[in-house]
C-alpha cells in the first residue's frame, strides 16, 4: 500500500503528499517498493518546481532515506511543508527541500533510531554498530541542510527534541515560518489525531504536552416560556387526549 501520493500540476510543478507512517513494511533488502516511488517521481515529467507536504510521525528508518536521497537528487527546486509534524524519519526527508517552510502551530522533531531484535550477544552489539551506522548517516543529512554544529545535532538526537517553527528556523532546521494554519487536532488517551493522521504519542520518550482546544459549541437560544394562553391550551389539548 503507498504512503504518498504525487500529482501533476500545471506551469511544470508537481506535488507530493507524505502523511502517515513512511511504509508499512520495511524497504530493507526490498527492491520492488523504492523502484514504484521513483518511476512515480520520474512520471512528473520535466518539472522546474516540487511541492512537498509531509504530516507524518516518521516509520520506517531505510525508507525514509531512500526517499530522501531520491528528492534530494532531483533536478527541480524542492519547497517542503510541514503540516502539522515532521518527525523522527520525516524530518529527514524534510531536509531534502531546497526551503522548508512551517506553520506557527507545527512542530518537527528529531531523535537517535530505534529499532528491537533477538539474538545472542553478537547479534546485538552487530546490532548496536549498526544503529551507529544509521545515526551517523541522520546526522549527515541535518547537517547537509543546517549551520548547526554536529556535537548539538547529536545531543538533539540524543534528547529526542521538539521543535516549534521558530525552533526549527532559529537552529537551521527549516526557512521560514509562515502563519498557522487551522489544524483539525483532537486527543483520544495517548493517541493524537492531527489532519486526518493518528500519532501515538506514547512511542515517544520526551513527547511534548499538547493542548488541544475544543471548539466552541453555540448555545442553542433557549425557547420562550409559552404565555398563559398557549400553556392552558396546551394542557386542555392533553386532557382531552387522555379521554378519548
């Protein structure tokens, strides 16, 4: 099943749409998957500018930087927005953009991957090198689109941080804040519903504490009391009701 979704739009600019979980099965060892994501990149066809519009609490650590590095190699101007969150893996893919561009009231985050396995001893300090490996190549991707120091970007990681728009900006993380946007959000226990996407916020060691505003429910004006006369007509109307 696709998680994104491109389109062709009109003067050479075409679209791409991230949100939700990037893949919902591994692209480790998987050859079939990353070839469809680019043939639908290359089906654009000859475009000068991308949209790109990522809403997503990240997922699958090789897929998103496949998809990175497929972005980041194409010829055309990358402008990204994050509508709503860019976490984990999604920030990732955010610093393909040539300007990341978000809302007042989103948020990107960033933290070390994470993964669980079985084995013996050596299997997992094969494991933990290689989780080195991956954290390595996250930092060089920050690194690619920041002025942020490599020692701060790790202790970011380190921490899993979140950043507000103006967070982001001020640490190199993205261009430009533009005004907020109106977000559908709503809290069910630890799972949080942002534009039509679920987040279970409890996967996360530092989450941030999220308010989530209710809208306001108009009062119904309340109906005039009934004068005199209707109130005995009313009640004249029941009883013969009662008797027939």
């Amino acid at each position: 099943m696709k998680f994104w979704e491109f389109k062709a739009k009109s003067n050479g600019t075409g679209e791409l749409m991230l949100y939700g979980e990037i893949a919902s099965s591994s692209w480790w060892g998987d050859e079939v998957i990353p070839k469809q994501f680019k043939s639908d990149l290359d089906n654009l066809g000859d475009i000068s500018q991308l949209d790109i519009y990522i809403n997503s609490g990240g997922g699958d650590v090789f897929a998103g930087q496949a998809i990175h590095s497929m972005l980041k190699r194409h010829k055309a101007n990358k402008t990204v927005y994050v509508d709503g969150l860019a976490a984990s893996i999604a920030s990732v893919i955010a610093m393909a953009g040539d300007k990341i561009i978000m809302p007042q009231n989103a948020m990107m985050m960033i933290h070390k991957a994470w993964t669980y396995g079985v084995g013996n001893a050596a299997d997992f300090r094969k494991l933990a090198d290689d989780m080195d490996k991956i954290d390595e190549s996250i930092v060089a991707a920050y690194m690619g689109k920041t002025a942020t120091e490599k020692e701060k970007i790790v202790e970011m990681m380190e921490a899993e941080t979140w950043m507000t728009a103006e967070d982001a900006v001020n640490l190199g993380f993205a261009d430009e804040i533009e005004e907020s946007k109106q977000l559908a959000a709503s809290l069910d226990g630890s799972f949080l519903m942002l534009n039509n996407q679920k987040f279970d916020m409890s996967k996360y060691k530092n989450p941030p504490k999220i308010a989530v505003l209710k809208n306001k429910v108009e009062e119904k004006p309340k109906l005039k009391e009934p004068s005199e006369n209707a109130q005995y007509l009313w009640n004249l109307r029941k009883k013969l009701n009662n008797t027939l």
